[in-house]
C-alpha cells in the first residue's frame, strides 16, 4: 500500500540495477552516491589483493606453528604486518573429542563472544544478541553470552573492587548467563596479538568449565579468532558470525582510509576468522556478497538477518500509549520519531529538514528523538537553524524495557541513512522494531533497504540525501484517512510476524548448531 499523490514519482526517481558482485563491472553500485560507489569498489578490489597475499604467505611460511604466544609485546602494528604477509594464523593442536551418538540437552551448551553486552549498552548489536540467545533457549539450548575481555572497563562501568584480580564476573540478565572477562594484558591497541591469546585462553577455560560442544563468536574478528582458535584446540565446531565490518565504517568517513595498512590488515584479520571457522553467518546477503568477492567459500556462509520479538511491541495496550503520550505532551499530534543511537550516517540532520518542510503544510506534527550518541550537538544545532525546537522532543537514553511503548506514540519511523558502502551492506535493526509497532516506516535507497523492500517488507524508500523527497512521504502518511493508518498497520505487523521473528530465526539458527553437533548417518554407521 503506498501513499497517494507526488510520492509515487518521489520513489521513481530510485536508481536500479543489481549493484555490486565484481569490480570489473561498470555499474558496480548503481547508485547515485559517487563517493560511495568508487570506495567500495576499492573495498573490494583491495579484499580480492589480501587474499592472494595472504596464500603467498603462507605458502612461503610454512611454520609449524603452537598455540603458545610467540613474541608476545610486539606492536598491534607488527601483529598487523604478520597478517598481511601471511605469517600469522590461526592453528593449535585438537584435543580428543568424545564419541556421541546423540546430542542431550545436557550436552546443547554452547558459547556465544560478543563485543559488547546488555544491560551496559543497548544498541541492534546487544538486542540482537539477547534476542538470538533467547530464541536459541527456546530450542533448548544453553548459551553463555561472554563479553570481550575489558569491555566493562573500557565503558567505564567497573566499580574499583571489581578491578582488581583476574576472577571472571557471572550475571544473569533476562534469564541469559553473561560472563565478563577481565582484560589481563595490554589494550588491543597496542598489543593486539598478546590480547587475542588471552582472549582464546579464557574462552578454552570456559569452553571446559560449561562443557560447551560448539563456540560462536560475533563481529568483530576479535570475537571470532578467539572464538575459532579456541574451539579448534578444544575439537568443537566453531560459528564466525559477521554482523559489521568496523573498518568500513571507517571508511566510509575517512575515504583515504581505505588504502592504508590498517585497514588492509583489519580485512586480513576478517578473512583469516572466515576461512578457518566452521560456519559463517551474515547479517544480509550484500554482506555475504562482499565476502564471497574477497575469496570466502560460499558453501559455508547462510544469511542470519535482524528480526524483532514482535509481541513486545504490537501489545502495548492503548492506555499505556495514551500515557505516554500525555506525560510527553504529544496528544493529538501527529509523531515524527526516530529510536536508537545519534550517529551521522544516520541522516537525522536531514530527517530534521524534512520535517521542516512536512510542517509548514502540517502544522499538528512533532519530531521526537529517543537515544544519544555523537551527532546530536549538529541535530540541535540544525533544529535551531529551523526554527522547529519547540516541536521536537529529545528523550535521551531509556531503559530498553521502555522502548515498545515509546515506539508506540510514533505515528512516522523514518531511517534516511546516507549512502556509504557500510549502509549498503549492513542492515540496522531497528525497522523491524517500527514495523512490529505498527509505525509506517520510509528509509533512504541504501541497498540493504531496498532489498528488503524486495522481500516483500510494507515500507517505503525514497532517496538518499533527498529531504524534500522524505518530506512527501511524512506528510503523505500525515494526511492519511483512519481507515488507511489501520490497514498499513495490519500490514506491518503480519509482515515481520511472518518473516523477521527472532522465534523463527532462532529456530534457524538452532538448525544450524544442531548440524554442526550432531553426528551425521555416515558418522553414526561407523560408529
């Protein structure tokens, strides 16, 4: 169902093509962002450069390397060069594994490393997180979420008692186990090869003390080179699962980065979790494209999207979402809204200009930002210019227990990101959580939106950069009859019901993990 009037014509102005697979195509993005486009076809012709050097590398090597710490204080950035010559890898020495004929529910324990963790941060990164082990709990699995070694320190959140000593901290959060790993070495920064061995040593230790039968680790490699050296040594099955490519958002900022030995490195580092782990999971198929460009087997790779726990937001009951209303002042306004962190790719400087422009022909509207983060001195800024500060709301961080009732008020889920060769390939989560509260939702024409556009998912797409385009569609949706705010909201919540539930992506992902643990009928006639 789309809106009625110019914005038809707003979405035909979308560029098309099947955007990126080979560098050597002329049209590698079909996009209108050229910056874009010219980056990331860097980004992939420098991914398909790092693997051929890496196997020279290695080739010439050859080493018989140990699990032990070689040259343990050198620099992040000689650990950098090794990877790029190819004489740093991950290897070690299986420890005999038990015969099983079948899995039990004693045995379905399992470890899942994370580079960061609820409740310190909510973010799509930690919700997904929390959903996907939850939804795994559901199957009967028994997944302990392990942060990163120094995560809690790095955020600042550690009380000085909790600083000293080396004992590993066990909370329970929403019915999920989370271990917190003390950082026992350098920071990553500066000796990230140190870091990574006792990453891996922790995670051998915990593997032992829960009986884990698989390790999965999650973005970024960090996670996963712990996650795949450690499960190698303890002979478990092991999960890469790649939900960003930090370099490349970088990148995307610093388009000079790209051609830097870092980020080359960062790609290698990537590329080594990938070819060596079990399996490997992306969070979108332009994603698995791009890996597949730099040299990964595709046979090994399945896409695990974002979903939404989509109860939690379809059921807030109309009291509840006419006392929030009341206690933000927004009776009989029509809701402009935007939830999550305040970040510039983002576009919600020029989501404020849009709804500038929406205002002036529909005065009874409101802009509201839930969240903080780095951009939101230039999102004030611009509502001063504008002139629009009295209808606009900043609500600031919220416990995320409170974010289905505040997305409930929201009457318009905008998401303009911009165009840059991480938006393209890493999808957000947060639509899913509009789209499950019944909020109409209109994103920018990054690839990944429009690819969920062609799945079937009731949003609109406008283009990127465009804020009179976006405009239209606000005010579109503004001037709608009741009639036709009721239908689209059906529309939404059967879509993600049926095809983004954390329910059914963890039923896949159980699959998975049941593939990878259970012995085959092959295995078992041997046996």
């Amino acid at each position: 169902m789309k809106p009625k009037g110019p914005n038809n014509s707003a979405e035909a102005k979308l560029s098309t093509g099947d955007e990126f697979s080979s560098v050597s195509r002329d049209s590698l993005m079909g996009m209108q962002d050229q910056r874009a486009r010219s980056l990331l076809q860097a980004v992939v012709a420098i991914g398909k450069l790092i693997g051929v050097r890496r196997e020279d590398g290695k080739e010439k090597a050859k080493e018989n390397r140990t699990h032990r710490c070689p040259d343990a204080g050198l620099s992040t950035a000689k650990f950098y060069e090794e990877m790029l010559a190819g004489r740093e890898n991950l290897s070690g020495d299986p420890e005999p594994r038990p015969d099983r004929t079948e899995l039990s529910p004693e045995d379905r324990k399992s470890l899942y490393l994370a580079h960061m963790s609820l409740p310190a941060k909510r973010s799509g990164y930690t919700v997904r997180t929390q959903s996907l082990i939850e939804a795994l709990a559901g199957q009967g699995w028994d997944a302990t979420v392990v942060s990163r070694p120094g995560y809690l320190e790095d955020l600042g959140v550690l009380s000085e008692t909790q600083k000293v000593g080396n004992e590993f901290s066990r909370r329970r959060w929403n019915g999920i186990w989370y271990q917190d790993l003390p950082r026992q070495g350098p920071h990553p920064n500066h000796d990230l090869r140190k870091y990574l061995y006792d990453y891996t040593e922790a995670t051998l230790e915990l593997a032992d003390t829960t009986n884990a039968v698989l390790i999965h680790g999650a973005s970024k490699s960090w996670n996963g080179w712990a996650a795949v050296n450690a499960a190698t040594r303890a002979n478990v099955p092991s999960i890469y699962e790649l939900r960003g490519l930090w370099m490349l958002t970088r990148a995307s900022r610093e388009p000079d980065y790209y051609a830097s030995r870092s980020f080359a490195a960062e790609i290698a580092l990537e590329m080594e979790v990938v070819d060596k782990a079990s399996k490997v999971l992306v969070i979108s198929e332009r994603l698995e494209r791009l890996l597949v460009d730099w040299g990964a087997d595709a046979t090994k790779i399945e896409v695990i999207p974002n979903g939404v726990s989509v109860g939690a937001f379809s059921g807030i009951s109309d009291d509840e979402k006419q006392s929030t209303l009341q206690s933000l002042g927004l009776e009989s306004k029509f809701v402009v809204g935007y939830i999550g962190t305040l970040l510039d790719y983002e576009g919600l400087s020029l989501l404020v200009d849009a709804f500038a422009i929406a205002k002036t022909q529909f005065p009874e509207m409101h802009l509201l930002f839930v969240g903080s983060g780095p951009e939101e001195d230039n999102i004030r800024a611009r509502i001063a210019q504008l002139d629009c500060e009295n209808t606009t709301t900043f609500v600031g961080e919220v416990p995320p227990r409170d974010i289905p009732r505040l997305y409930s008020v929201i009457d318009c889920a905008p998401f303009p990101r911009f165009r840059w060769p991480v938006t393209d390939v890493i999808p957000p989560l947060k639509p899913f959580e509009a789209l499950a509260a019944g909020c109409r939702v209109v994103t920018s024409d990054c690839l990944v939106f429009r690819d969920l556009r062609a799945d079937g998912a009731p949003i609109s797409l406008c283009p990127a950069g465009d804020a009179e385009a976006l405009a239209a569609w606000i005010l579109a949706f503004a001037e709608e009859s009741q009639a036709e705010t009721i239908l689209r909201r059906q529309e939404a919540i059967k879509w993600v019901s049926e095809n983004r539930s954390w329910k059914t992506i963890g039923g896949r992902l159980s699959g998975i993990y049941r593939s990878l643990t259970e012995p085959t009928s092959t295995e078992l006639s041997k046996s």
